[in-house]
C-alpha cells in the first residue's frame, strides 16, 4: 500500500491504523473525493468492524491482512467513485441507520426537512393515515412511523428492489407491522378509493440532460429511476399534483421535495390544479427552497 493501493505492502511496514489514514486521505482527494478524511475514516472503521470513534483511541494498533485486504478494496472502489454508503451499506437518516444498496437512492439530509415538517402535523392527530410515494430505501415512511407512533404508513415504489430494501429496515426499526408495502407506479396500486391525511413524496426531480452534469458518485451509482424527472425535471412532480387530490382527505396534506429552482413551477402547479390551497414552500437548513407543502381544499 506504499504507492498505490494494489502494490504489494513492502517486507517490514506495519499498517497502523494512522499510516493507513494518512495514506488513504490524500489518496482519496487527489481522485476527486469531497470529504476523504470522512470517507477513509468510514471505510476503515468499517473494514475493522468498529466504531469510527474508536480509531482515535487505536491510532498504532496495526490492521490485520484480511482487515488490510478489505480496506485495500474498498479504497480502490471509492477512488472509482463508488459511494461511501454503498461500500458499507447503510447510511444515517434522522438518527437512525438505513440498510443501503444500489438499488435504492442514498439519503440526504435535506430530506429530513419534509420528515419535520410531516411530524409537526402528524402528532396533532389521533391515527393519522399516512402515504409515502416513491419510498426508496423506506427513509421516510420508516422515520414517520418511528417518531408517530399512531400513525398508519402506506408506502409505494416503482422499484421491487427498492422495497425488499425498505422492509428490511422496518425490520430494523420495529415499525413492520405498521407499515404496508406497495409496488406500482404513483397511485396505480390502489384499486380501491382509499384517503390518507398526509402524502409525502421525494420523487426523482433531475431533468434528464441534467443527470450527466452531477457528480460521477451520483451519476453511476444511484439508481436513474430515482433521479430521472423528465425532461424539466418535473415529469413525476405532475402527476403526483394531479393524482393526490384523490386520495387526500380534506384539509390533508401534500409535501413534495424538490429542487431549489423548481419552488415557482410547482406551485404554480399547485395553484393551477384547483383542489389545493395554503400552498407553502419551506426552506432546509441551508435557507433553499426544498419542500412544497399544499392541503386538500375541504
Ligand atoms: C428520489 S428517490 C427517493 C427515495 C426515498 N424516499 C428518499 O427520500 O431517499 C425516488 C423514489 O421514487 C421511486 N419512483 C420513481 N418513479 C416512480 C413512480 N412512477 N412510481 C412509484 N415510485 C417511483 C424510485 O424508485 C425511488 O425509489
């Protein structure tokens, strides 16, 4: 690992845990990593299979060759752009640890602002009814059903592979039973008329010529079902718009996330549709536009 992560370690070097670091950081960098002391610290505690805190106490406890033959790869597949929650497999979402793959997108940050939002007037209710569009990994329906414990989840994806990884973590969670899984696209998967108080969806929101303006991470990695909103970006946003209205009780709410330069569009949107009214746009924590909040015209 003296020059590059495939050479053979030189007769004598020991691996600590410091010198892997200080190899693998600049490594990391210099093929375009954003955050490479994160990455490698990640990475590494996860090829031990501890704590990331505990690095620091372990900083000349040398690795082990199988620990080293781990690190090595996943150091090879991050300096080839592959997502540091991929390589380990989970990501934190709301405090809590999401099983992650490439069959469902990473979650972010900025999503936590719609599950604010959607808590703040789900625990004004007594058994809210809650659905979740578009559902991934199970980010959202899974943090709502944790953090509202009366509340009713439905979750929807177009994926398959997206939903066999967002029932493992309700497993995780404990939330199994109070979730119900559907596979379709948008409201398809309703043969009965069925009304929710809330519906939340993260729906992809990437215009298609876009996608190949993000970074490679993004861009090869995460699944195009997830990112792809048409040819504006807002293909999907349309017809989440237009369907909910039918599934929404009245005063219900709709939150949608999108991009910061979509918060005009779609509340035009909105407004133009005629069912919905206290049209909202909220802000994330870096003050963009990041979630469209509408209620059901009672
Ligand atoms: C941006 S991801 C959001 C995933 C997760 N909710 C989150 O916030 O991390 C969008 C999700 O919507 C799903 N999806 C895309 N088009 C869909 C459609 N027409 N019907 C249902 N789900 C769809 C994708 O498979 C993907 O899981």
């Amino acid at each position: 690992m003296s020059n590059s992560v495939s050479s053979p370690t030189p007769a004598g070097d020991i691996w600590t845990v410091k010198r892997i670091l200080d190899w693998t950081i600049p490594h990391l960098k210099s093929h375009g990593s954003e955050s490479p002391r994160l990455d490698a610290e990640i990475l590494l505690a996860h090829a031990r299979a501890c704590p990331r805190i505990q690095l620091y106490t372990n900083y000349d406890q040398p690795l082990t060759d199988s620990q080293r033959a781990t690190m090595r790869d996943l150091v090879k597949r991050r300096a080839a752009a592959e997502p540091v929650a991929y390589l380990v497999g989970h990501r934190e979402f709301f405090g809590l640890d999401f099983r992650v793959t490439k069959d469902v997108l990473i979650p972010r940050p900025d999503t936590e602002t719609l599950v604010v939002d959607a808590i703040e007037s789900l625990k004004l209710q007594a058994a809210p009814r809650v659905l979740d569009v578009g559902t991934g990994s199970g980010c959202i329906a899974i943090s709502l059903a944790v953090n509202c414990p009366n509340a009713e989840v439905t979750a929807v994806d177009f994926s398959a592979a997206a939903l066999d990884i967002a029932k493992v973590n309700a497993e995780t969670h404990n939330v199994a039973d109070r979730i119900r899984w559907l596979h379709g696209d948008l409201f398809d998967p309703f043969t009965v008329a069925e009304e929710f108080d809330l519906i939340a969806s993260n729906p992809p929101y990437i215009a298609t010529a876009e996608i190949e303006t993000l970074s490679v991470d993004v861009r090869l990695h995460e699944p195009r079902l997830a990112l792809d909103g048409g040819p504006d970006g807002l293909e999907v946003i349309r017809h989440l718009i237009a369907g909910a209205p039918q599934h929404l009780a009245a005063q219900g709410n709709l939150l949608i996330e999108i991009s910061g330069e979509q918060a005009d569009a779609v509340t035009q949107l909105l407004a133009a549709n005629g069912h919905y009214d206290d049209i909202a746009v909220l802000k994330d924590l870096a003050r963009q536009p990041r979630v469209v909040r509408a209620a059901r015209k009672g």
